[in-house]
C-alpha cells in the first residue's frame, strides 16, 4: 500500500513539475518581442528537460494561432514549431478547437506549447509501466500584438 501511494503522489508531482515548466515557456516567449527561431525552439526543449529533471528529452511544439472571426469563425495557425517526435500542428487541425481555446476577438493571438515526455513510475503498484505526460498550455502575447517566426511580416 505504501509503494502504490508513493507511486501515485510521485505521477501527480511529476504532472504538476511539466505544468509548470510548460507555463514558464509560455510566459517567456509571451514576453519576446524579436521574432523566434530554430536556436530559440531547441532552446526552449532544453529549458523544459532542465526544469523537469528529466533524463529524457521532452517533445515540445510551440504554436501561434490567431483567431478569425466574422463568416469564417475559426482559429487559423500562423506557425508551429516541433521538436521530437509530437506531431506536426496544420491548420486544419486547428480549425475548429472552440472547445481547447478560450474565446479571442477577431485578429487575437494566443501562443500555444505542448509538451510531452514518457513517465515511468518507481514502483508499478497501481500505475501503468509507462505514462505520457502530456500538457496543453496558452497564454497571450504581452508586449506585441504577436510572436514572429524568423521574421515579421505585416498582416
């Protein structure tokens, strides 16, 4: 019994440790006002493997995603960077997530990061061999209306 509940309290630690590394990429690049890059991205997944303490490197996918409103009423991917082995993150999968983001006014962005590591617990009582731990994480851009990709273009 004691082995199961440390297995449990470890698993719920270890959700809350990914939480919170993902909110903290969030809120940095929420704050950059010079357009992202590649160096930035693997950056970001090596920030997120240093907060979590993990052996493993973590798969990450930072996405902008803006809203359109009007006759269109959908959210449209401005750009999606991944590193690992996520999936790719196309419009089309966006589309229609009214249910996943909150509500935004037309023209809005929002950063999206996604994390994902496997999560093998100390002791297998009560807990599967292997767990994804996986977060869903946005926040607004701060200082500019949105973050670029390599450069800024307008529109």
């Amino acid at each position: 019994a004691y082995a199961s509940m440390f297995s449990w309290f470890d698993a719920y630690r270890q959700v809350g440790v990914h939480e919170k590394a993902a909110f903290t990429i969030a809120d940095m690049i929420s704050r950059e006002t010079n357009p992202l890059d590649s160096d930035y991205i693997n950056a970001t997944r090596d920030m997120v493997q240093f907060l979590t303490r993990s052996a493993q490197r973590p798969d990450i996918r930072i996405s902008v995603i803006r809203y359109v409103g009007g006759n269109t009423n959908e959210f449209r991917l401005d750009w999606s960077q991944k590193r690992g082995s996520i999936g790719s993150l196309r419009n089309s999968d966006v589309k229609n997530w009214h249910d996943k983001l909150p509500m935004l006014v037309n023209g809005e962005r929002i950063i999206l990061v996604e994390t994902r590591i496997e999560y093998t617990p100390p002791f297998l009582w009560g807990l599967m061999e292997q767990n994804d731990l996986a977060t869903f994480v946005f926040t607004r851009p701060r200082f500019s209306p949105r973050i670029c990709w390599n450069t800024c273009f307008s529109s």
